[in-house]
C-alpha cells in the first residue's frame, strides 16, 4: 500500500510504503477526514484492515513530523477473498461495510471513533451469490433509509440478476434485500451511488461490459403492494464506447459527472443532458 501527498507547488510525493496484506490488496477507501487520516484495505487473503496515521513530532517549530502508518485492526470474518471495502456516508457514524467471494455482507461499528483498534461486527447479510463491489447510498435525506448496492461477479447468466438493492429498517434494526435489478445479468465489476444534493430517486452507476446508469425512484406508500418491488427502476443510460470490460465508476461530488475506466486504455466522462 502507497500513500502520496501533495505539496503547495502541486507536486505529489510518496510518503508511505508498506506490506499491507499477505495477498493481493483489492480495495482502498478513506474514512470522512471528520475521523481522522484512517484508511481501510481489504484482500485475496480473506481479511480486511484499518489504517490510522500517526505523526510524530518536528525537529523544529512548526515542522511536521515523520508520518506512519499503524493497524489498528484485523477484520478476519471471511474465509473466502474480501473483494471491495466501504466506509458509511459520516451521518451514520463510523460504519465500515466490506463484501466477499463467499456471498456475504458484513457491517462494523467502532463505537468509540477515538478508539479505531475496537469494531464489532454488526450485521451479516447473505447475497447468495459471490459478492465483487458494494456502495453505500451517501443520501443525507431523512426520508431514505440506509441503503447499500451490491454486485455480483458471478459468471453464470442464469442466476440471473447480479445487482442487488438492501435497505436497513430501524424498527427490525436489520438489513433486507428490497430489489434484484434483474436486467443486470453480466459479471458486475464496480458500482456506485451518486452524491443526492436534493433529488427525490437514487441514481446507480454499474459496470459490466459496458457503463449503466440506473433510477431507482421510490414508490409512494400508496402504491405498494405486499411482495411488490419498492422502487421503479430505469435504466436511463447504456454506454457502449469502452467496447471491453468496465472495471471502475466514480462519480464526481455533486453526482453530475461519471469518471469510468475500461480494458480499452481510456477514462471517459459521462455527464447529462
């Protein structure tokens, strides 16, 4: 693992290089800079990590220090490869949401934000299929419950579906799955939920062989039926132009902006009309 910071002329220089994993790292996210420089890793060895930097004290006034990196925790819960790594939008709190081949969700809590050496596991959710990218909802709407996307890598199209819609209700304090996207049946490698600055749907950015964006526009109470899905779902765009495997969506902070990036060399902008 490498870290890299930026200087005030703009120059970027490695500040930290060290073996995170016994296998190879997948995954790398941040954790809100409201907690700190915490960083989180998962890996082919069947664990996941935190990451917490420590500065040390300058040689003279004003200086900073020398920088490292501590593991503050092992997260060894999977017995199979840990394939992608999230921390929960800050409203939630320090939650940290990893996804395995072996099919299962977990969520953890560091109750105590100034002790990163201390999580509890706290919700295990099986998605049937081998599980290869998550993304928690960053909605701040009081109106939508935590929601996680996850996909599903699985190469056998007859398992059908491979995106997989769960919400957390507060009243079971569980997570449920609310939706299969069934029209997304090719190996999912990435997928990402946009920044919502006041719009009344989810947009899912999904990569596959191709980049899909997907509404998903909850259904009024009126409207819902028992069994019946909770949203109405869209695929609003279909981007062909990589002509190879999507294996990265980003959107930009406002989520008007799609960064993708293909086995064809490119990274593509997408934005809407």
């Amino acid at each position: 693992l490498q870290v890299w910071d930026q200087d005030e002329h703009e120059n970027w220089h490695l500040t930290a290089n060290w073996k995170a994993h016994s296998g190879s790292v997948w995954k790398v996210t941040w954790a809100h800079p409201e907690f700190g420089q915490v960083l989180a890793t998962c890996s082919f060895d069947r664990t996941a990590a935190v990451w917490e930097e420590i500065v040390g004290e300058g040689s003279g006034p004003g200086e900073r220090g020398m920088r490292h990196w501590i593991r503050r925790t092992n997260l060894v819960d999977s017995r199979t490869s840990v394939t992608d790594i999230k921390f929960a939008p800050k409203s939630l709190g320090l939650l940290l949401a990893t996804c395995s081949a072996d099919g299962v969700v977990r969520i953890y809590e560091a109750p105590d934000v100034m002790n990163l050496s201390q999580w509890t596991l706290q919700h295990e959710v099986s998605c049937k299929l081998p599980s290869s990218c998550l993304s928690w909802n960053p909605s701040f709407s009081r109106l939508h419950h935590p929601m996680l996307a996850v996909g599903s890598d699985d190469p056998n199209t007859a398992n059908g579906g491979k995106v997989f819609i769960y919400e957390f209700s507060e009243n079971s304090r569980r997570w449920s799955k609310t939706e299969t996207l069934v029209g997304v049946t090719e190996a999912v490698h990435d997928i990402a939920f946009a920044p919502n600055l006041g719009r009344s749907y989810h947009l899912l950015a999904i990569a596959t062989s191709n980049v899909r964006i997907i509404t998903l526009k909850p259904l009024q109470d009126s409207t819902l039926q028992s069994g019946l899905t909770r949203f109405d779902v869209q695929m609003v765009a279909q981007f062909e132009e990589h002509h190879s495997t999507v294996w990265r969506v980003c959107w930009n902070i406002t989520g008007t902006i799609l960064a993708s990036s293909g086995d064809d060399g490119f990274v593509r902008l997408w934005k809407g009309k």
